[in-house]
C-alpha cells in the first residue's frame, strides 16, 4: 500500500469500544456504505472474553435493517484479537453492522471501518 492510498483511506466508528454482555450491546448501528469505492476493512478488535462470542458483517438496502443478510463471518473469536474482513461497498446493499453475538459474556469489543470515500 502506497503513503498515497494510506492518506485516503478514512476510519469509520462502527462500533465503539464495550463490554458487551449481550448481543444487543456487541451489535452497532447500520453504516451507509454507498458513498464508498473501492474496498473496505471492517476491523474487529477484541480484548477480554469472559465466554464466548461469534460475528458476522451484515448488509440491508437501508438504515432499519430492511432485506438484512449476512455479508461474511469473522473467524472464530478468541482473546485479544484484531480480525480484517474486506468488503466492497458497491457489493452490498448500501448499509453494514456488525453483529456481534455473545453466547456467554461478558466480552470486550468494537469494530472499525477503513475505506476510501467516492471523489467522483
């Protein structure tokens, strides 16, 4: 990756740092995706881990949820870890979240999205 491609990519909260008791709490807010090119890094971080925790990156065609599928799944989940999975925006349906789903927790956690916005 070039200093030039680094400058334009930009970091994008998708889920702020939590100790995530449930799936409700490891679970962010739908993303709007469609003024994105190119690919995209949605970055999982995770400390702590009382139980147990799986993820997935979902998609939908708006900010309710609407059509929700799941995108990709992140690998099995241990301890302080930092998990990639790149996407492409034009790929889905223009929103994104992660879904964090916590079998036992409780489990520290955020995530993270590194992409590169539209200049057309």
């Amino acid at each position: 990756m070039t200093a030039s491609t680094v400058r334009a990519v930009s970091p994008t909260v998708i889920l702020s740092p939590v100790s995530a008791a449930d799936t409700a709490a490891a679970t962010s807010s739908w993303i709007d995706v469609r003024t994105y090119e190119g690919d995209a890094a949605v970055v999982l971080n995770v400390g702590a881990i009382t139980g147990s925790i799986s993820a997935v990156i979902e998609h939908a065609s708006d900010n309710s949820g609407t059509g929700a599928a799941t995108l990709d799944t992140f690998a099995a989940i241990t301890a302080n870890t930092v998990q990639k999975i790149t996407i492409r925006p034009s790929g889905t349906q223009g929103f994104i979240r992660v879904k964090g789903t916590v079998v036992t927790g409780p489990v520290l956690i955020s995530a993270s999205l590194l992409s590169r916005l539209d200049t057309v």
